[in-house]
C-alpha cells in the first residue's frame, strides 16, 4: 500500500530533460530498442514471464546444456537459469572464433608511457589470439595445482594479462578474486586469509602517473606477514595460511626480489604452456569470482557471483545500454578496426565495473573493448580525448569524480581533440551533480550524445537502473528507471511502497546477476542485505528475512518514474565513486598508538564528491603542543591509514579532540559531526541525547589550520 510519508527529504529540484536523438544525429546504426513502448512490453515481460523473456534474449549465448527454468527464490536465495551449464570464457572467446569472427579485434591496449618516438604503445588482440593466451595461462593454473572452486588472487596494474588471468580462471572453473592495484599489503592479507587462497598474480609494478607503484613489493610484504603469524598458534586467523605460488609479470623493470620458493615468472611459465586448454562446462550456479567490497563493519565482503545469472546480466546490460551493435562499419568509424564500435570503459578491473565492462560483457557483446594502463593526467591533462581520437571511441563510460577533474583541468584540453566518433556516453560509481552531467554533454558529447547515469552495485554485478540511449529521455542527476528483470521501488523501513517523496531504495524480485553471497559468511550476508525491509505477512518462516534486497541507498522517485539517488544511508561512504566503511578507516586509525577513538564521516569535496573527515581522540600526553606538531602527527596518521588501506583512504580533513559526541547510550553521533566536517556554523540538528553538550564547540575549535 503506497503511502504519502517521505522518508528522506530530497532537495535536488532539476527540470532540464532532453529526448533521446536520432541514432544518425550520433553517428549510430541505430537503436537497438528504439520506442517507450518497445522496452516497456520488454520490460513487463521480462518481471511476468522471466522464462520466455530470458529464453529469447539468452539465445546468441552458448549453453553446453541448455537450461531449464529462468529462476527460483527463497528468499536471501536466488538461483538462475537451473540446470544450465555453461562457460564465461567460451562466450567471451570461443563462440565467436567457432562463428567465425576469430580475427576481429576483441582487446585494443594501451599503456601509459610515451615511448621515445613520441607515441604510447598499444596492443591489439583478437579473439582467436586472446583465446590462445587464455588457453596458455589456464594450462599455467592447473600446472601449479589450481583446481575448479579454487581461488586465484589477482593484483596487477591494467594490463592485457590482468584480462587473461581473469579469463583463465572463469575457463576451469577457478574463482578469481581482484584485489585492485592501489591497495596497500595489509588488503591482500585480509582478503587471502579470508579466501583461502593460495596463489597470487601480480606484476613487478604498475605505471601510474609517470611512476612505478611497487606491487610485487607490496605481495611480498603480504606474504611475510603471512609466514611470520603462521605458527601464531589456535586462534589465530593467520593460522594454516600459505601461498605457494606468486606468479608476476614483469611490466616495468622494477627491482624485484626473488624468492626461489614461490615466485616464478609470468614469461617463463607461458613458454612451456601448451596453446590449447578444454574449457570447463560449469553449472549455471558455480562460483564466478568473488570481489571484495565494502561494507558498515571493518571488515571487507568477498561478494560471491556466479557463471550464468552474471554472464546473461552483464551481456544484456553490455548490448541494450551502450547499444552495442558487433560488426558493422559506421560512417564516423570505418577503420582502423574491422567493426565499427569500439567501446572504453575508463575503470580499473579491481573494481566490479572493470569486471563487468571491460572484460564480461563487453566481449561477450563482441564489441572491442579499449583498455588503458595508466592515469587521465599523464603526459598531460588531455590524454582521454587524444585516446578518444586516436581509437575513435564509440561509447565512453566513466565516473563522475573524474567528470569534475576534466571539467576543473579545463576546456581547452578536450577542444584540441575530435571527438566526433562517440555515440553513448556514461556514468557510474555515484550520484552525478547536474553541472557536471551538463558538462559532460556539452564538451564530450558534442551536446547529442545520449548520457546513460547506470546505477548499481559491486553486489548487483551490472546496471540495474539506467536510461536506454534511443528509449528515454534523459534528466541531469537521474539514473532512470528499472532495467529488464530488475523490480525496484523506494520503500519505507517496513517495507511498504512510497509513492512520493524520498525513501529506501528497494529491490523486490531477484535478477540474474544479484550476488549469491558473502564468501565464508553466511550472517552477514542475510543481516546486511535482507533483514532492513519488514514486510507485513511476506516472512513464512518467521526467520527475520526479508523478502526484498537492501542496497544501502536511499532514492526518490519522480512522477515519470525515474530514480533519483540520494546516497548511501549506511556508514558506508562514496569517495571517488569507490566505496570505503568508514568502520574500516576509523579501525585504521585506531591501530595507531597515538589514536583511542576514532570517527570518520564522509564530507563535501569538490572534485571527489565524497571526501573523508577523521576524528580522532588521542592517548593522554599524545596531543601536539602547537600547530606545527599537529601537522606532523596528521601527516603520520594519513600515510598510516595509506599503508593499512591504501591511497584511495587517506582522509582529507584530520581533527583532534578530547571527546567525541556521544548519545547517552555511548553511540558516536554521526550526524553532528557531518555538520561539523561540512562547516555548518550553528548546529540545526536535535542534540537533546548528546551526552555532553561542550564535546561539540570543543570540536569546532579543533578545526585544522
Ligand atoms: C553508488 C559501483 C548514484 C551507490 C558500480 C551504490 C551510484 C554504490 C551510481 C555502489 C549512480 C553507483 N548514481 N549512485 N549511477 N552508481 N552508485 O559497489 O551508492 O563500487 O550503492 O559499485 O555506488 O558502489 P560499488
């Protein structure tokens, strides 16, 4: 029953709307759905009869055994296509070389250098040789004992092996697990011993704005740290924990030191390896991957997907949003490339958009997927749009806080370029301000192109809301409506429909790629996602699980039915469209012996969005004299919090205080210190329950320098 109440008050007031433009306006075939009406029978079908909707727009996909029914849940647990057996790989690789399109182009690279002759390098692969490479490194896996339902760990900077390593892995049926370049050695400890993983990939090093950032280094840290508690004894959760292999490229002649017990060469082990390896025929509900994520406690989730529920998912999302449309010429983009489009997703694989397009569902679309090493900035501040330029991208996805950089470098560095190839822009990772949506038509999009705002999740593993580029109108700071099979609405904590206003955004009905699970954590898994909305008479089993998924955010949905996102309502914070507890940056600053209490809340930032403010109480005796003492102790703690974390979490604002603002009941209060982070002067907000009212002018006066 809808009711009127709104849960969380909205302020964003945009009414700026531009209808979808004709495909040749963009230099587009066409649309691949192209009226209101064509996705809405689409849409209706796919909620009411999931089989035959699935069955239709799942046939170019290649089932080794062809699967039964589309789907079947009880609540927290969803499976789909039951009965199928399949393979990631065999539809990213295989099935277009069996049809014949081995020598198109499945993988453009380029890396981040300039070489002496003035260009960076790139590397191209197609599907048949993409193919062979898997072949050799899945051969190299079983070489060194990976079995199926093994985990690999991965931590590579972006290069074309990171692709191959992950395709290997989906090949036999091992569960890659990507830990993303730019965490510290702590992060693959807790995500090895949590996954029980035995054998790392990495590289001597990744290029990142002109330097090397030391990931073999950083594995062997790692690794020390895991021989050196290993006999830390019962209880322990280092115990038993060992890596037997550290496989690692050597990308870009970093010193490495070498550990003849474990450490053997990418290069040396791809000669030996035979040029074919059989492909595993995988039950639709085998594991995938798991990537870990963020969440409101300390510890970081192994989110758990499987082969078949994702793979349909991330095609259908791949082909329909960015209208993905394999081999056929345009008239904007008739070569170098046989085909026409070429798509690039600007993310880096560590992260699940990574995952999903630049690897999954853009060669399973069989579109070529452009993939770059290195940072926006280097050589300079232009270096997308000469990319753009030089491959002739098609379809460009990125993410908002990089949006806000292009828009704060300039102008002038995207008018140097021609960026006329490109068709379909888009945006993930966090709610996209409307001035930097007008920005990104205008300057990138030459003010036609369609923008597609995909909101989603590490856990929904593709878009599950989103405009369609020839269907729907688009709104600055909208990120639509409902793609197929996804039922959503904004619902009030018990789980009852809002019709207006703001509240919770709700998921009601399973999709195909919804994660399975929390990896080794069952409890988290149903108390995170599925015990917030407690809907009247739909719990059976009196067990506290909710019937709808939780994704954390709040939402608002406007009389045309478009979602508008308000942001995360968990402790979890958005930061550069990467998700970080704040749980996780408080424990990091507490594990320093300067720091007892710590507490973290997101604050305004201009170009990140979300930026972090820490407050922290110190040991007595522990708090700086003066002000040049202050800012030595938060130059420590910050590169402390890099070291435990990594880069991503160093906080951007650091205030002392003797006490934090606590309810009577010991509860750190997080809104208060929002305002004070976000400089709000006179604090509005109700403070009857703080414990002691002199906590808070106390903390304005702590204010940094
Ligand atoms: C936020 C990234 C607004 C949201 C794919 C979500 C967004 C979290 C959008 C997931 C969007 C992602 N508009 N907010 N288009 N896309 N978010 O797991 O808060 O890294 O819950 O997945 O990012 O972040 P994650």
């Amino acid at each position: 029953m809808p009711t009127e109440q709104s849960a969380i008050e909205s302020v964003l007031n945009e009414t700026r709307r531009f209808p979808p433009p004709a495909p040749g306006e963009v230099g587009a075939a066409r649309w691949l759905i192209d009226s209101a009406d064509a996705y809405r029978a689409m849409y209706e079908r796919s909620l009411a009869d999931p089989d035959g909707f699935f069955e239709e727009v799942t046939a170019d996909l290649h089932w080794f055994r062809p699967w039964e029914r589309a789907v079947e849940f009880k609540a927290p647990d969803a499976k789909w296509f039951l009965g199928g057996k399949t393979n990631l790989c065999y539809n990213c690789l295989d099935r277009h070389v069996e049809n014949d399109r081995g020598n198109e182009v499945a993988l453009v690279w380029e890396g981040e250098p300039i070489q002496p002759n003035g260009q960076p390098e790139i590397v191209t692969y197609t599907y048949r040789e993409l193919l062979r490479e898997v072949c050799k490194f899945a051969n190299v896996l079983k070489k060194l004992g990976v079995r199926k339902g093994d985990v690999v760990t991965i931590y590579m900077g972006m290069v074309p092996e990171l692709a191959i390593a992950c395709l290997a892995c989906a090949r036999i049926g091992a569960v890659h697990s990507v830990i993303f370049g730019g965490f510290s050695s702590q992060a693959i400890v807790d995500r090895v011993v949590d996954a029980d993983s035995r054998v790392i990939v990495t590289c001597d090093g990744a290029w990142r704005r002109g330097h090397v950032v030391p990931l073999k280094e950083n594995v062997d840290a790692a690794v020390n740290e895991l021989q050196a508690s290993g006999g830390a004894g019962a209880g322990s959760l280092l115990r038993d924990q060992q890596i037997d292999y550290v496989v690692y490229l050597k990308r870009t002649r970093n010193q490495i030191v070498w550990h003849a017990d474990r450490d053997y060469a990418w290069r040396d082990l791809m000669v030996m390896a035979d040029e074919w390896c059989p492909c595993e025929e995988l039950d639709s509900e085998d594991d995938a991957f798991i990537l870990y994520t963020s969440g409101s406690t300390g510890k970081p989730k192994g989110i758990r997907h499987t082969v078949g529920g994702y793979m349909v998912h991330t095609y259908l999302t791949s082909k329909y949003v960015f209208n993905l449309i394999p081999g056929l010429a345009t008239p904007k983009r008739p070569d170098p490339l046989p085909d026409g489009q070429l798509f690039w997703c600007t993310a880096d694989v560590g992260w699940i958009t990574g995952h999903s397009y630049i690897i999954y569902g853009i060669l399973a679309a069989r579109v070529p997927s452009l993939m770059y090493e290195g940072a926006p900035n280097f050589p300079a501040e232009d270096r997308f749009w000469a990319m753009v330029e030089r491959h002739k991208v098609t379809q460009f996805y990125t993410a908002p806080t990089a949006i806000r950089a292009f828009m704060k470098w300039g102008q002038e560095h995207v008018e140097k370029h021609d960026l006329s190839s490109l068709q379909v822009l888009g945006t993930v990772g966090e709610p996209i301000n409307p001035e930097a949506w007008m920005w990104y038509r205008e300057f990138i999009g030459r003010g036609v192109c369609p923008i597609v705002d995909t909101w989603w999740q590490t856990e929904t593993g593709g878009h599950m809301l989103t405009t369609l580029p020839g269907v729907h109108d688009t709104k600055p700071g909208s990120c639509g409506v409902p793609f197929f099979g996804v039922d959503a609405a904004i619902c009030d904590e018990q789980g009852n429909e809002i019709s207006g206003g703001g509240g919770l955004l709700a998921i009601r009905k399973p999709w195909p790629s919804i994660l399975r699970g929390v990896w080794g954590d069952r409890d988290r898994f149903v108390s995170t996602y599925w015990t917030k909305f407690n809907v009247d008479g739909a719990l059976d089993n009196g067990d506290g699980v909710s019937p709808y998924y939780f994704p954390g955010d709040g939402a608002h949905r406007d009389p045309d039915g478009y979602f508008w996102i308000l942001g995360r309502v968990d402790d979890v914070i958005n930061v550069s469209g990467h998700r970080l507890g704040t749980m996780e940056v408080e424990s990091a600053l507490v594990s320093h012996p300067s720091v007892v209490e710590a507490a973290v809340v997101g604050m305004p930032h201009e170009i990140k969005g979300t930026g972090i403010a820490a407050f922290c109480t110190l040991e007595p005796n522990e708090m700086p004299k003066d002000a040049a003492g202050m800012d030595r102790l938060r130059a420590a703690l910050t590169a402390h919090v890099a070291e435990q974390i990594g880069a991503i979490a160093k906080p951007d604002q650091i205030r002392f205080t003797d006490a934090l603002p606590k309810t009577r009941s010991g509860k750190i209060m997080r809104r208060l210190l929002r305002d004070v982070a976000a400089g709000v002067q006179q604090i509005k907000q109700d403070t009857t329950t703080l414990e002691d009212f002199t906590v808070l002018a106390r903390l304005h006066e702590s204010k940094e320098s």
